[in-house]
C-alpha cells in the first residue's frame, strides 16, 4: 500500500516508458505523502483495441487509480494527481483528454502489508520499530 494501477491501450507504452513513469509515480508519492519505498507498488494492465471507450465512443483512455493510506490533506492528494499526470502525459505523449487520474483513502486499518495491519498516519516509527525486522525493513 499505496497501489497505483495504470491501465492503457495494448501497445501504447514500452518497456522503457513504463519503468520511467512507475519511477516516477514513487518518487512523487514519497515526495508528496511520505511512507516508505519498499510499499509503493505500480501496476500496469493492458487492454486489446477497441475495448476502451470514452463517451460511449471507442477510443484509447489511459486510467491511473491509486489507492493510498487516508489522512492526507485533500492539497497534497490534488498534487499528487497534478504531478503523475503531468509525468504521464510528458513521457507517454497521451493527450490530457485521454488520461484520468484518481487517487482514494484507504483507512489504514483495512490494509496490510506482509501480514501487518498498517499504522494509522503518526505512528509509523512504531510500527517500523516493531514490524520492519520482521520484514527487513529499514527507513
């Protein structure tokens, strides 16, 4: 936790482009909402052609939805939004009309990470102190 899951048209995105923006898309969420690197996970699903629509008309829509620990300000969520799709839209050339980005809480007690229930929003050096050896953690 967070999953940032990237869903686009087959073809759309190579090898290289991905790497870039699931780089990317971690550096801006610890920049903006912290946490550790380690439980950043980015994922890239594909569709075939002609099996994404937009307004009802068959088109080439790029999805990103992250799911991240609730109790971030709403100005930190709107900056992260901001960042990942100007970093999309830079490295995949998408047109902006074609992108969605969204981004969802997730209360920290309904999310776990290597069989842990995850910390509320303060009380990460806690947890870290007791769960990162137990999952070879460090800040």
């Amino acid at each position: 936790m967070p999953l940032y899951q990237i869903v686009n048209q087959e073809g759309l995105l190579s090898d290289t482009q991905r790497a870039e923006i699931a780089a990317g898309v971690t550096d801006i969420h610890l920049d903006l909402a912290g946490g550790l690197r380690q439980f950043v996970n980015v994922v890239f699903q594909e569709y075939r052609t002609g099996l994404g629509f937009n307004a009802g008309i068959i088109g080439a829509p790029m999805v990103i939805a992250g799911n991240i620990r609730a109790g971030r300000e709403q100005a930190v969520k709107t900056a992260m939004m901001e960042a990942i799709s100007a970093l999309v839209i830079r490295v995949s050339n998408i047109s902006p009309k074609d992108l969605t980005v969204s981004i969802a809480d997730v209360k920290a007690s309904n999310a776990m990470e290597g069989g842990h229930v995850l910390p509320e929003p303060g009380e990460e050096a806690a947890w870290l102190a007791k769960v990162g050896p137990l999952l070879g953690l460090t800040k």
